[in-house]
C-alpha cells in the first residue's frame, strides 16, 4: 500500500515521472565529474533561456545550501543581510548563515512575509561605523513561507533601494515557480530582470529528486563561486544527474505544469473550505499554501488521517500545502473531511 | 552515440540499475521529509546489520561532507586532527575542514598514503600547551588515495593510541567497500570492529547515484549531530530517495558485487600491462586504481582515446580507476591501446 | 594644555593613578609570561574573595572579546543566545558572536534594556527541532546600554528560567561595578549568588588601561577555556600587568569608589539639570549615565563645547556619560552650559 | 625581592621605562575613544616615516592577532597562507589562523625556519582547481623562531614570487626590530622597501606594555580593516595608551636601541660559552636568541636557577632568549653557570 498524499509540504511529494526519466536517459556511459561534462554545459543554456545570457547557474543539494552560498559569494565578513523574520534564512537553517557563512541578519518584522522598500532603508544605518556590521545584501522569500507574493513592482522597489546603496539583492526562491506561475510571468521576468543579483532557485520542492540552483545575474559575484560551492559541501560528482533533473524541470515548460497545479489545488482548496464556520484562512491564498484557524479537535482528528503542520500553536493556525502531485480528488477528500470534523466539533 | 567508458574516476561511472529501480520503487505517494520516514527508518536497519547494532547512519550527499561533519561531530574548536599529507581532508575539499569545522590539521608525510601508530603517535605532542591545538581525531582512509589498504591489523593499532590517548578514529571509507572487497571481510570488520568511532562510508564512487552515509560508532559523537547535518547543509529533505540507494546498495550484498568488479577489473589492467616495457607498476594494486609510470607521448595519445588522469606530471605517473560498470572488454581495449603506443614510443 | 573632561563615555576617561601605580610597581625582573606568575596568580585570590571561592578570573584586553569567549564557552555550534536587541553583543560588536563564535542571537525587543524571565521563556521555542538553533545561553546586561539596572530578584527570576531549561546564565558587566555600587552590594551579590554562570567583567571602563576580566562561577565552563582564549585572541604575553591593573581595581574597594563617583556624577548632573524647561530626562538615571532630550540646537551648541553622543538622532535624544573621574566642577560645569544654551533656545 | 631576569623569552622581560613614562604622559583629560584622539592620529605620522608614507598602522594589543587579522586580510574563504613549518602561525596560535580566519596553512619544512623563493613557488599548485585552496599569502617571519634571519635579497625573491603570482606577501615582524638592527637598516628596508605587503610589527617583546601593529603597506588590503580589527576583538577602547607605547618606541630609536641590546647579550651569550666542551651552538647566532645543545644534567641544574625553555627534548636542544633589559652581569653570571655545570657533568 502507499502512503497517500496529503499537506504536509511540496518535499513530501514524488519525483515527477520526466523527471526520473531524464536521470535515466543520461545514465549511460562514462562523464567527467563535477560537471565537467556535455549535460551540464547544457543545461546552462536552459538557464540562459529562462533567465537571460548572463545567468550562470551553479547547480547543488539543498535550499539551504543555495541560500548559504549566496551570502557567503556576496558579504565579506562584516556585512550582514537583511530579511524578514519569517525568512527560510533566519528561521529554518539551524544558523547556518551565522555559523557558516558568518553573516549577521538584520531582521524586518513583517506581518506578510513581506519586506518593503521602506523597511529595508530603516534597517540600513551606522554605515561606516565599525562598531557595527554594514547591510550588505537583501533577501526577499518569493514566494513568501506564509505563501504571500511579491508584485514585479514591490520587487523592483526593493531592488532600487539596494542599487541606491550598493547593496545586492538576493532572492530565495525555494518556490519562485509558484510565484512566476501565480503572476503568470516568464522566470526572468520575476527574477533577474526585476533587479535580482542571485537567486536561490528551487527544483526539490517541484518535483525533482533534490536539486537547486545558485542563480548568478551579477556576474561580479561569481568571482571564486567554483571554490564557493566545493567548500561548502556542495559540488556533486556525479553532477549529470542534477543537471537532467533541471534539464527536465526547464525544458517544455515543466516547472510552470508542476507549479500551476500546486497553485490549483491551493485555490481548490481554499474555495471548498473558505465558507465553512469555525475555519478562517488566515492569510491571502496567492500560491501553493493555505493557512487556515479551526477548532483544535478538528485539527486533532484531521490529522489522525491527514498529515500536515500546525503553523501556530498559540493560535491553532494550520498550514496545508499542496503539490505538483495533488490532484482534485486528494483536495476533494480533505475539503469533505475538514467540513465534517468542522461539523462534529 | 554513449559517452565511452573510461579510467578517469569511479565517480564517472554510472548509477547501478538496481539503485535507480530503488528510487523508481520508492517514488509513490507522500512521506514526510527530512528522514521522518519509513524507508529511512528502514536502512537504519540494514545499517545496523553491516556495522553493528549500535550503528546509526546519517545520509548525506556527498563525501567531503561526510568527513566534515565528522570533524565538526568530534572537535572543539581548539582540537585538531590528525591524517595522511594524501588524505582527501587535507588535498581535495577546498579548505572546508579548515573553514567549516575550523579544525588544524597535523599532517603526516607518507609514502603509501597510510599512517601508522608510531607516526599518530608522534604527532601528539604539546597536549596541555594552551598556544597549540590539541590532537582530537586520527583520520584514516580506507582505502588510501593511492589505491592501497591498511590491514585489519594496521587500523587496530592506529585505534589502541588513539583510545589511549583518549582521541577519535575516523575512517574515511570513500571506498571502504572495495578495501572490504579486497579483504574478503564484512564491513563491520575493516570499520567499527576495530575501532573506529566514525566513518565516513560512500556509496557514490560505488554505483549510487549521490548518497554517502556518516556512521556514528560511537554513540557520544551522535549528541547533537542532527543539528550538525542541517547546519552543515547535508539534510535532504526528500531523504526517502537517499535512502532508497542505501537500501539497494546494503541489500543482496550489492556493495560487494561492484566492489569486487571494480577490483577484479585493476587487477586485470595491472595484468595486462605490468610486464609492458616502459611502463612500470608504481604502487601495490590492492583494489580500484593502477599507478603507473609510461613515456609522456604515450600518456598523451591514450588521453586522446581514453579518459584518465595524469597523478603526478614530474614523473609521468597516470591513474587509471575502474568501476563497478567497468567490463573485461573495456580493460582489455584499453590495455591493448596502451600496448600499441608503447610500442610506437 | 590637557584635553578636557567631557560626557562622551567613560571609557574617554583617564586610567586611575592607583592602577598605573600598581603597573610600575609590578615592572620589575623577569616572569614567565603568559599568565604563569605570581602576580596573576595573586590576582585569583581577590577575584575569589569579590566573586567566591569557585570563581576562576580569566584576564583579557577587551569587552567585546570577554562576550565573545563567554559564548564560544558555552555554545556548541547550532545553539543560540538570547538578549535585548540594545546588548552589546547585538549592536556594538560587529557580528562577532555571530562570525567568531558561529552564534546566533535570539533578540528580544525591550524598553527599558531588561530581559524578563516572561520574555526569555517566550524566546525558547523549538526544542529539538534540527531546523532550529537550540537556545543555550541568556545574556544580561548590568548594567544595561541604556544605564538601567536588574534588581537581585529580577535576575534570579532569569537565573531560574535558565536553570529551569539547562541553560546558561551570561552577564554583560563591562559596568557591573556601577551597577552593585548603585545597589550598594557586593560584586558576588548581583552575580554569581544570583544564579550568574559566566560573567564578563568590565575593568576599562572604571579606570583601568584596557583589561577586562571573563569570571566563570559554574566551573564546567573553564573546559578548554585556556585553549579559547589563545586562540581567541586574548592571551597577553606579559599577562602581570593586566593582572596588576585588577589588583589595584579590586583591593582597597578601587573598584567602587570609582563607580561611586561615576554614579554620583550623574544623579548630581540629573538633579542640576532635570527641572529644566526644554529639556527631558528619558530614562531612569540609575547608574552612571544621563539621557535626555532637548532641542537640536542646544545640542549642536553643546557639543562644540563638551564631547557627547547623540543616542537617537530621530528624537534628539543625547547620552551624558559620567567617569571615575569626572568632578563636580565638570558636571557644575556642564548643567551650567546646558541651562544657558536651553534658555538661547 | 625582585624576580631575577632570566632567558626564557623577550616577553618576560619589562616594560622599558620611556614606555611607562609615554603612558603615564597621556594619561590626562578626556579623549575620543577608539584611536579618534590625537595622540593617535600623532603615532601614525611615525610609522610613515618608518615605513613609508602610504604605511598604515592598525595598533592591536596581541601578536596572534595581528598575524590572524593579516590573513583575514588579504585571503577569501577558498584562499591559503604559504609558511615554514616552524612559523608562528602554523605552531604557536592554537588553531587561530584556521579556526578564526578559516584559513589552510600550506606548510613549507625548513631546516633554518626561513622559506626560499623555491620553496615557495613549489607550493603553489592547482591553480584553478576548484578541489584545492588557492594559494594567496606568503608568511615570513624576520627574525625567524629560530633567530634566523632573512637578508634584504632573499625577502626580495620571495616577494617577487608573490608579485608574479598575485600574492600577498606578508612578514611576522614579532622580532622585526631585532633583524632590522642585526642587518644595521631602517624599518623600511627590511620590509615595505623589499616588497612586503602587509606586516605585523611587533612592540610587546621588544619593551612595551602589551602592543602591535598591523603596518599596511598595499593600500588595498586597507579597505574593510577597521571592521575586521574590531570583529576580531582587537580595538582598543583606551587607544591612546597603545599609541603612546609606539609613539616612545619609534620616536629617538628606542626601538633600535632595545634591539640591539637584545641582540648583543646574545653574541656576548655565545661568545661567553661557544667554546665550552660539551656544549655546542646550534643555529647561527644572528639576532636576540641562542639556540645550544648540552648535557641533559646540566640543562636541569641550571634550569634550578635560571628560567629558559628546552627547545626540543629529543636532542637536549634549548633556547637562550635575551631581551631589551638584559645586562652584560645577566649574561656573565649566566655564561658562568653554565660553564661550571658543564665542568661537573
């Protein structure tokens, strides 16, 4: 028996079929290591397609690792970055910024996830003071981890700030695809082309096996990128098989399909459920997560059969997710289900 | 066309098939991420199986991330480790134990890549000297970089001093399955059985697709290392596949049947080619790789047919590595390519 | 002509006769260096006496340095530290902790400078969870950066949370003798009798050269503490005349006397000045430091005149410091000045 | 009664007392904290003309930390620091250099503890290979730990190795003032005129209270240090009182007149016991150090009445450190000593 779907995060799902397929087809045959191989020269093509000829992207493990490699390519030793309070950065990557890298985060407290251009520009002082770190790159979550998106505008904003003050401006985009699938745009178009230096682009939670890109659109910073991703445990040796993951990921358009039915389902979801009392969505569906207050039986009996998280305990606030691999009846299950415990309690 | 099978590295191999069917086979339904898992839970058990009950793995993605994390599981900040001027830790990871763990280490000039008790033991000096590190850790890789392996016999002394001196023995087992191989032993009987505390024990270089295990012996280096893995960027969040390959790898002594081919196949080239004049062994064939030392022009036009790598170019020394997927037909055009241009030079 | 006696910080200040007498008194023959003296080790004998019998005093040059030991002491590398975002070790040590010691820092935002046992507790989340830091250490500052005091019973209630949670219990004293002088008590009573497990003590800011003082009271935190601070920096080799400096603060009561005057020095400057119109005092003078509004214009006249700093530009708040050796002629001095330029404006 | 002067170390020995008195002389009124005062701004027009005028000076209080600062300096995370085997850096700072600036020590082994332009571009390997660290720094250290020194040409080799490289040349100068007074040359000559880019000057040994400088020769490595000195712990909040140590010892030759002090006691030393039977001088006399073997019995009664270090036990090897304050009588009495233990073993 499977274990069935549910809403505990996009990383709980499969690979996607292409996606398994792709690390088949290039398993043939001997390669040079570390990505000195035919594959991963092209697969940079595929980035240069999707994020414009400057793009260079440095393929590696983890989410975290990508966040990790772009402060370590972009601060030097007493710069710090700044990023909201809910940030992957700040609150699930056990400190690996501060222990690793050694970068210091100035921390924007946000209501959405949210960091704005004006928030941003109070947190930068003491510029040329020693006694204190000097802000040195912004890192905006698109999507958010509350699901939130930025608008192209909201973006550009930030990003003329950090232009104003040399700073530069990271994305960490675990879940860009949802957002670019959201606002219906081209990745370019919610990346780089908005003011973007480096990007942290997720492939894991869309299907993929376990692969993520460092995204380089300033070329300045990836200057000893190489000696960058080694050090920090991330060069693959086998490297052919994170690149057919993106390989297919990118190509015919899969990591907009993956993407738009997570979103989907999101919405399904939410419609099915919005209406029913005792249960409020707590935050703007715009992507792939609905967060939602109910009763906390009904959570407790839901998740004797669902799994997913409580986002807030203080508060009984849920967050479910759906996935590349969610399809309507997975949604339509747990929408029955959740009016019946909603009715019971 | 396929890219040709070389001699470049075991990790220019391809996956096993048995390994990409474990994967394929695991690819249903969700689970929850981050190795809170059946099937992880699962290898925990064949794990215990080849190490010992008290084994507990850690899956990681790559093998300077394995000896890194050891590093950071076995050291304060001011202690320092010991290992061989070949050792993968000093040469091949770009600085990471020096910058990630911050860990000094004391190197021991070799000729055949092993240590020995008496040169451990003659790098633990200034202990109680509060301007020196103090040595922690005693890293061995089994196999060595230059092919060769220590004898049960060796690594038992290597571990009385450092109990003695109340200090860690790392095992660096990138290959530990082809020094296994070469010994005709279990596992547990060329790592924890001897007394190693922490190994490092791959599985990338034999037929997998990127997973390596840290294998915690003894169980006070467990203390924390769940944090260390996320924090040192190494925790795979869709850690089912890891597991998968671990599974196939562990099971129906798959670690054993690459190994042995990969042996059986350097032991065939050594044959083939050690009588050639012109060319002369360097280094005992004990499992995976051929040293040899062969007139430049020779070199050069065999790495216009045949990939490999020149080990040493003051003396004209070459490394020719076989694989689990290295076959007699591969070994023996190759060996008759080498037999020609020695000839011709 | 001498520079004059301002109100910029009391580390401006000059070092007490009595401490530069016990240097020359102590710059005689030769010692070992490094701290294996007699005068060192006479030293521990009064630091027992000041801050009890377990007591162990490790002498360094600076503050920032003395913080950052304590951390590295008690920290492993995914444990955290809580403190007000107005500590030190938050804002004026340019990302040591966090690039140093690896250390991140768990903020809690106050009022007034003061951790609450309520506020400390609500910071310790994610017990056990890899993806977070653990909280490990709670930091304190006495007296706190904006010249406020802990009652005893305020940080025993701080003590017993982190009792409560196996947690450390830091003291930022870079001032605590201003703080037990206020509170008219013994050094051991608003530290290690109050739960205190690691205490910086400040010595430079109260008439020292430059010598500051990491006193351990829970005595498992001096493991390896001799090899941290060699390698953090701060073994002095001529360690006799650090020591010699904290003779002098700690025998004969030096080291109230002058944080006496200190404080004295600013109830006296409040009172003269207090009642002023235009002028407002905004914290709790407690200690030895003023802050106050008044219009900018009165500041900008001042500060051409005496040596001060602006606290917070936004609301025109300054900071008045006072020393170990600041004279009622200097404070008459000044509230005279500050009355006549209140009255231009 | 005073403790005698013996020949354990230079850091033994006294302050000088110009040096006390430059302390005591601005000890008056109240000045800018954090070198913002004019005493140093004053000392800094003296290290340019000692060492140029494009010298910076960065005063510190400890040598590790000038030599750590160095590094953190001039490297990126994935860059490396070329020394001898004897160094400072790689035996006497307990992990520092790795663990603070996270920087791998490629260690060159010496008989004289001094590198050799060969030696040095034998070390530079793998250039550009993302598995290695990249060479950037080359560590001399004038004098050496072992009294040694380097003449004008050979620095000159060294550094135009480093220049055809891209690589920083740095100098150890703990003892600079020993050297530059054997080889009868301005400060500048012995470093910056010869190509030296970035120097740690040494004052603590050599008279002063406790103080170095980092000198800054290639403007470039300027940029960020004030950040770098106060993260690492090393900025003095009392400045004027190090700039007043440097300010008596560059002014009048004081460091010249030390230093050749220094450095005649240790002929005086060996010429007084060259001769003896039994005895033999090991390492070439050039600065303020002799280096002998004697009889084990001997070493043990002399070291009853005498403070020194056995320099290596294995050879009876032990070194003779003479100092700023050593007197023609230390050295007789001492010559004596040995000569009537050496007649009785």
């Amino acid at each position: 028996m499977h274990p069935a779907r549910g809403f505990a995060s996009d990383n709980s799902a499969t690979i996607h079929p292409e996606v398994l397929a792709a690390i088949a087809r290039v398993n043939v045959g001997h390669v040079k290591g570390y990505g000195h191989d035919d594959w991963t020269r092209g697969v940079q093509e595929l980035f240069a397609e999707h994020f414009g000829a400057d793009a260079r992207a440095y393929l590696v493990w983890g989410g975290t690792a990508a966040n990790v490699l772009s402060l370590r390519a972009a601060c030097r030793p007493w710069e710090a970055a700044i990023c909201a309070q809910t940030a992957h950065l700040n609150v699930d990557e056990c400190g690996a910024p501060e222990a690793l890298a050694g970068v210091k985060l100035l921390i924007a407290h946000t209501e959405d996830g949210k960091l704005t251009a004006e928030r941003v520009e109070s947190l930068i002082e003491r510029v040329g003071d020693e006694h204190a770190v000097q802000p040195r790159l912004v890192s905006v979550s698109q999507c958010t981890e509350l699901g939130t998106i930025y608008t192209p505008r909201e973006v550009r904003a930030i990003a003329d700030v950090a232009r104003r003050q040399q700073m530069i401006l990271h994305m960490d985009g675990a879940r860009l695809s949802n957002a670019a699938a959201a606002l219906g745009l081209p990745l370019r178009s919610v990346s780089g082309d908005l003011g973007v230096d480096i990007l942290s682009f997720g492939g894991t939670k869309n299907g993929l096996l376990g692969a993520e890109a460092v995204v380089i659109l300033d070329p300045e910073l990836a200057d000893g990128f190489d000696y960058l991703r080694k050090q920090s445990l991330q060069l693959a040796s086998k490297m052919r098989f994170l690149a057919a993951q993106f390989q297919a990921l990118l190509a015919d358009e899969l990591w907009r399909r993956c993407a738009e039915n997570a979103n989907a389902m999101a919405a399904r979801l939410e419609k099915a459920v919005s209406h029913l009392p005792g249960l409020a969505i707590t935050r703007p569906v715009q992507t792939n997560a609905v967060f939602a207050t109910l009763p906390r039986a009904a959570i407790a009996a839901l998740q004797d059969r669902f799994s997913f998280y409580v986002w807030d305990e203080r508060i009984g606030e849920v967050r479910w997710m759906c996935s590349w691999d969610t399809t309507d009846e997975d949604v339509d299950e747990f929408a029955d289900a959740i009016e019946q415990e909603l009715r019971r309690s």
